[in-house]
C-alpha cells in the first residue's frame, strides 16, 4: 500500500491510498461516520483537481529528470527534484533561498516545484554556492 496526499490535489487537501494487492483493498474502506469527519475523504473539488494533476504529471516527468540532473551536478543528493546536500538553512535563507532543514541540522532540503525554470534553479544553485 502506498499513501500519497499534498500534491496529488494540486495544492487543495486530498489523500489517497493505491494499493498493489486488491485483497488489501478493504483495510481502507470507510465506515459512515468517516465520511463526515474525516478532512481528506471524497471532497469533490479536490478529487476534480487530481484528476488534473494526474493527466499533468506525466508530461512534466521528463523534465523533472533534466532539473534532477543539473541537481546531481551541483552535488545535491536524492531522486528527482527532492534533493538534499550539506548546508545550514538559515545560511541559505539569509541568501535569499528558501530550504528545509533535515538530518541532524547539518542538511538542507529542496522541493521545489515541477515547474521551476531553468532561470530559477540557476540562481538558487548560484546564491547557494
């Protein structure tokens, strides 16, 4: 089973399981009150949105491959466009970029979004150089 949510509703709340074995299909089956309570289930704005990111997604992976690959030979480590290096985040925020603290402190974190430009990613790498 894999649980997938904040981006798959396009910035709208929405989750999802997939799951690999249909008999594990009913550990995810909601009980009545479920529906009522629970913040991610079956909003219909945010289902239509998915639908969108999903049809989106596979025309962006490729280039999410090529900004992975500049990534790479900055010498950020990770798959894709979450990607991690040595670094303090508040040395990169004084700098003007925006990354997550991770591991130990020691780390920085970058997700950026799948639509970062060539430009963008340029001076993000050249501010934290």
């Amino acid at each position: 089973m894999l649980c997938v949510g904040k981006a798959l509703g396009g910035g709208i709340p929405l989750s999802a399981a997939l799951f690999v074995r249909r008999d594990l299909e009913a550990l995810w089956r909601l009980g009545p009150e479920d529906v009522y309570t629970h913040t991610h289930v079956g909003n219909p704005l945010a289902c239509s949105a998915a639908l969108v990111v999903l049809d989106e997604v596979p025309r962006l992976l490729p280039r999410v491959h090529e900004l992975g690959e500049r990534f790479e030979r900055a010498g950020w480590r990770g798959r894709g466009l979450l990607r991690a290096r040595a670094g303090n985040a508040d040395e990169a925020l004084e700098r003007g970029v925006l990354v997550v603290p991770a591991g130990d402190g020691s780390l920085i974190q970058a997700t950026p979004p799948l639509t970062l430009s060539d430009d963008e990613l340029a001076e993000a790498l050249n501010r934290l150089a």
